[in-house]
C-alpha cells in the first residue's frame, strides 16, 4: 500500500494547525499509521533536505526545521503521495490555490506551513529516515469498504 512522509513544520505547529492539518486528511479518507512530535536535530535536518544543500536558503532551511517541534506523520492509502501534494499545494503559499494547505494558511516560501514527500520512491526514504518499523501501525480502518470499492 502506497505511503507518504508529511511534517508539519515549526510555524504550523507554533500558529495552531496541527488538528486542521491531520482533519483534512483522515476526512479525505487516508489512514494514519505513524505519527509523533520531535524537534529534529541538525543531523536529521541536513539529510532530510540533502538535495537543496547547494542552495542558497539551505542554511535557513535547516535552522528553521530545527528551531522547534515538528509533527511527523505517515499516511497510507491509494494515491496518497501525489494527493496530498495536491492538497498541500505550491512551494510558495502566495502561488497556492485556495482550498489547498499552503493556499488558506500561508503567505511566505520560507513558512509554508507542511513537507510532503514528492515522488513514492522519495517517500519510502523519508520515512525510513524519520520513523522506525516499530512506530508504524499496520492497520485498516473498518471504514474502509465505505471509502474504496
Ligand atoms: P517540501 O515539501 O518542504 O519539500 O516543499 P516543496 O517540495 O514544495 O519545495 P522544495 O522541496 O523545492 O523546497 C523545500 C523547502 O525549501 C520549501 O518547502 C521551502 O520551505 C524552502 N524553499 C524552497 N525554495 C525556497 C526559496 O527560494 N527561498 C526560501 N527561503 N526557501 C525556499
Ligand atoms: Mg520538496
């Protein structure tokens, strides 16, 4: 079953929207299997956002993701990863539809409110980097005939 890794990020948990944020998906109807509030150290920033490190904003970045708690979760279900992208929508909030995470909440790309992996092969890595086996539940909602034929 197809997994992806969101964090809601140090100004999504600062400004309060956590409970928003977890509504949204489990009533689009995605199962939550692992979650846990962390404030993720420098090592574990560094790799997450390996691939901008020749970027102008990765020292920002990383001392920003580290500055406070962060919400890890993973979420299952058809599609999730592509999905939830959609939900989340564009990197800069200012070019977010509304209606998206990012589009109702956010005005600046340096606080955009939530990560979410952006390809089902980048979201088997990030969750093996935030989360161990033994956190993951695997479980089926009884729900579920009522939300997939
Ligand atoms: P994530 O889900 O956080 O990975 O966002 P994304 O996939 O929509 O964007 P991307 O992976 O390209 O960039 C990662 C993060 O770096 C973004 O979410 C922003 O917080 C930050 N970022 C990207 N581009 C810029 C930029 O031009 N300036 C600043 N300050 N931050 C940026
Ligand atoms: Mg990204």
């Amino acid at each position: 079953l197809e997994r992806t890794f969101l964090a809601i990020k140090p100004d999504g948990v600062q400004r309060g929207l956590v409970g928003e944020i977890i509504r949204r998906f489990e009533t689009k109807g995605f199962t939550l299997v692992g979650l846990k509030l962390l404030i993720p150290s420098q090592e574990l920033a560094e790799k997450h956002y390996a691939v901008h490190k020749e970027r102008p904003f990765f020292k920002d970045l990383v001392s920003f993701i580290t500055s406070g708690p962060i919400v890890a979760m993973v979420w299952e279900g058809d599609g999730v990863v592509a999905s939830a992208r959609k939900m989340i929508g564009a990197t800069n909030p200012l070019n977010a539809e509304p209606g998206t995470i990012r589009g109702d909440f956010g005005i600046n790309i340096g606080r955009n409110i939530i990560h979410g992996s952006d390809a089902i092969e980048t979201a088997q890595n990030e969750i093996s980097l935030w989360f161990s086996d033994a956190e993951l539940a695997n479980w089926e909602p009884t729900i579920k005939p009522w939300l997939v034929e």
